[in-house]
C-alpha cells in the first residue's frame, strides 16, 4: 500500500521479495553436491547431504536410492522453490510471493502426521496443497516441453506424464516427478523410510532407477522450467498491471 504511487520503490521491493522466496540456484547446488559425492564414490558424504534436499533416512541407501530421493526432490522443489512463487507472484504482486512462501515453509516446518502437529500441522498442508494445484501442473507440462533440452523425448515424457501423474499419494507432487522421469527416461516412486516410518510408492516411468549422471540432466531440466517460468510469470504480470492501469 505504501509503493502503490511510487512504482520505483515498488519495483524494488518486488525484486527483494522475488530474491528472498525463489530457491533455484540453491536447489541445484545442493543437487550438484549429491552429484559430486556419488560420482566419487563417497557413499557416506552423500548421505549424509541428503537431510540438505528431503527427509529419508539415507542410513541404508546404495547409488541409485540416492539419486533417486535427489531428482524426486529436485522434481518436487523446481515447483515449490520456482515455479509456484513465480506464479502467485505474476497474479498477486509482492503478497502472492511473501504469502506463497509462508504457507510453503509452513508446511515444512509442522505439515507432518504427527499426535503434535494433527490439528495445526493437517490444515497447514492442506492449504499448501490448494497453493500448488495449478503451478504444480504448469511445472509438469513446462517438464514435458522441455525434455530436449536433457536429450529427453517430448513424446515419452506426455506419455509418462499423462499415465503416472495421478499414481503418486500428494496431489501435487506426482505432477512434476512423472514429468521428470518421462523427460529423463528413468523410474522414480519405490519404498522410501523416513526414519522409522517406511512407504511403499507406485513407480513412475519406465527406465532404469537413476543414476549419479542423471542427477546434473535434473538439474538442468530445473533451470529450463525456471527459465520458461520466468518468462510466463513476467508476461502475466505485464498482462495484468496493463488492466489495472
């Protein structure tokens, strides 16, 4: 309300607040790091980066588990760390951004199924859920048209896509890691334990399980989604400052 007449501190303020709730570089960093560690076979230094990108417990996880928890995460965050705050961004303004990345982080810090968390922690993921309908979708179909540029298939990725999104148990989630896994040409989904907690996932994809070298291609299918969500954002935003002036 206080930049609503002043558009260079407006445009400040949007560029922080855009800065501050995007998470791309970091999420391929951390991805990178698991790459380097599993390309040099150092299993406990990989294990030990995993609490850095998901919450499994990686005490028992060999090469391709690794790689796996890394492109599902990598997957799942191009959409929650880009792709939605872009979103709410370019139909919000600087409330969609600052107000997408508090539910987000709110779901991360107490979203659990817990005795401490059912009554505060459940609404939170809810809501978070609700939050990511569309950009999660959008992250999906952005993976889809971006497969060439990872050497993947358009082809085989709508295939996948439009087959295994549904198969996964978040709403959400199974939108942007069947893309992935059609872009890549990789199976994700399988058993995964989260330190005493064990959850058996319908697979996703018809490939191999991942290796260290698909983790980069990941990375990479992350930073084009980014791009192009970028773009769209940016035309959005243009579109709807245009009729509100």
């Amino acid at each position: 309300a206080l930049t609503r007449r002043r558009p260079v501190a407006r445009a400040a303020l949007v560029a922080a607040g855009t800065w501050a709730v995007l998470g791309g570089r970091t999420l391929r960093a951390e991805a990178g790091a698991m790459n380097k560690a599993l390309r040099g076979g150092d299993l406990p230094a990989a294990r030990q980066r995993l609490s850095h990108l998901c919450g499994r417990d990686p005490a028992r996880l060999d090469e391709p588990e690794l790689a796996r928890a890394t492109v599902e995460s990598v997957a799942e965050n191009t959409s929650d760390a880009v792709v939605a705050p872009l979103f709410w961004g370019a139909v919000a303004g600087l409330p969609g951004l600052l107000g997408y990345r508090a539910v987000n982080t709110l779901d991360a810090m107490v979203g659990h199924r817990s005795p401490r968390y059912a009554r505060f922690g459940t609404p939170a993921a809810r809501l978070d859920d609700v939050a990511n309908l569309l950009p999660s979708r959008l992250t999906g179909l952005l993976g889809v048209a971006a497969a060439p540029a990872v050497h993947g298939d358009r082809a085989d990725a709508w295939r996948v896509w439009r087959r295994d999104r549904h198969d996964h148990p978040s709403p959400n989630a199974g939108q942007c890691e069947a893309a992935f896994a059609g872009a890549l040409g990789v199976r994700l989904g399988g058993r995964n334990i989260y330190f005493g907690r064990s959850e058996v996932r319908p697979f996703l994809g018809d490939g191999p399980r991942p290796e260290a070298r698909h983790i980069r291609r990941a990375a990479t299918l992350s930073r084009t989604i980014g791009l192009a969500a970028l773009a769209g954002a940016a035309a959005l935003a243009t579109v709807r400052a245009a009729a509100a002036g």
